[in-house]
C-alpha cells in the first residue's frame, strides 16, 4: 500500500479551494478545517480587523433579539464561534435565562469556554443543518457573522424555524457590501487587501482571510436575505444597514 501524500498544498490550491468554498463548492469541510485551524487567533483578529466596532453592531443584534420579553428563557447562539454573543448575552443586566452555542468547528467553541459558566452559556457541537433541538422549543436564536458559512442557506433558514416557538425571534448579523460608491471602494480595497494580509500574517493561514470577502461578495443582498427568510417561514422580517452599510441586522419571528 502506497505511504499518504503529506506534501503541503500550496498556497495557490489553498486559495482556489477557499475561493470555490465561498461560491459554495465544498464549503461545509472547508469551513468547518478553516475555522478550527484559526480558532487560537480568531477573537484577536475579529477585533483587531473591525476596529472594535463589532462589539456595537452584536449589542445592536441583542437588542433586536428582544430577549426581555423571555428573560427566563433558553436561546440559541448559532453558528457560535467562540461564544461571544452567548457570553454576551447572558451577561446582560436582567438576563436570567440559558443560552445554547452551536457550531460544528469544535475548537471554536473550546476556546470560548470560560467565558461565562457551563450553567448558563453551554457549548454544543452541531451542525447548523442538523440541530439537536425538537421542535418549537427555543424562545429565540441569534447568529452573528455566521449564517454565509451554512452549506445550505435556505435549508439552515428553515431548520432555525424549526426549533424556535410561536413568536420567537431569529436576528442574522452578517457582512453586507456598502451601497455608496466611494464608501463601498474604500471598504472593498480594505476587504481584499488589507484584511487578507493582516488575516495571514496573525492565524498563520493562507486562505481564511481571502475566503472571508469572497464568502460575503457571494453572499445575497439585504433583500433577497429577507425574502429567503420569509421563504423559510419567517413573518414581519425586517432589516437595518449598519455603519454605512459594512454589515446589517434582519430580524424575523417564527
């Protein structure tokens, strides 16, 4: 039997499988390697290529979840990372409820412990297609900068409508492209320059900051999202641009 080929790939397969991972050829193992590959840097650099101003725009998402209606209830961070929306929300003052975090990279998630106790804030390993969750059972779910990662948009759309109750609300915060035309150069020269060096030079990975902006250039518009939402059987689905357009919040009931 012939010994594994262990030559490292090189950086130009690295990109094209990043950059057909973001039009959606083999982007479930793709993503789910990338993101436990950069697990160790990935708050870091989340904060560091923001500015910290995605600090503002989870609050904002929070908000809109509107979990003061269900202070004692149990919600669902999809897509979670390392768990920085749960942590966040369980900390919020009045906030007496639990919070599941979902996500199939599993190191993500395991570099996220700590940040707030396993009593309220509980890391799941799952896939966003396949939620271990019966049906109507969550009083809300939340998933930041994640949702463009799911295989399946539409089948992860419906799958999160599955488990929510009668009411509950869904916010998506994600990446958008700005509309204004000098604001959407500048952002675009950040996105596919800037942010790809700084992204490689910190994780130490060649493509997971090159997959970023082509995952969002790839990704629909704020009205196609919404109706895809409503496709899924989301009602009163409604959206907002944040900072000039860079990111925005949907938000639906189920």
């Amino acid at each position: 039997m012939d010994a594994p080929d262990v030559t490292p790939r090189p950086a130009t397969d690295e990109l094209h499988v990043a950059a057909s991972a973001a039009q959606g050829e083999g982007k479930r193992e793709y993503v789910q390697r990338m993101f436990s590959d950069i697990a160790p840097r990935y708050d870091l650099l989340n904060h560091v290529l923001s500015m910290n101003i995605d600090k503002r725009w989870r609050q904002k998402a929070l908000k809109a979840l509107a979990w003061t209606s269900q202070p004692t209830g149990t919600y669902l961070d999809l897509c979670a990372g390392t768990l920085d929306v749960g942590a966040l929300l369980v900390k919020q003052p009045g906030f007496a409820g639990f919070v599941a975090g979902a996500d199939f990279a599993v190191p993500m998630l395991q570099h996220g412990t700590g940040k707030a106790p396993r009593a309220v804030l509980a890391p799941v390993g799952a896939d966003a297609l396949l939620l271990p969750f019966g049906n109507a059972c969550l009083d809300g779910a939340i998933v930041a900068f994640g949702i463009r990662n799911v295989a399946d948009l539409d089948a992860g759309l419906r799958e999160v409508r599955r488990v929510l109750k009668p009411g509950a609300r869904f916010v998506i915060l994600e990446f958008s492209t700005p509309r204004f035309a000098l604001v959407r150069q500048a952002y675009l020269a950040y996105f596919h320059h800037v942010l790809p060096f700084i992204g490689r030079l910190v994780s130490g990975h060649k493509s997971a900051y090159t997959y970023l902006p082509m995952s969002v250039a790839n990704f629909p518009t704020e009205e196609t999202l919404a109706d895809r939402m409503r496709a899924a059987g989301f009602s009163t689905v409604t959206w907002e641009r944040l900072t000039l357009g860079i990111a925005a919040i949907h938000t639906g009931t189920a």
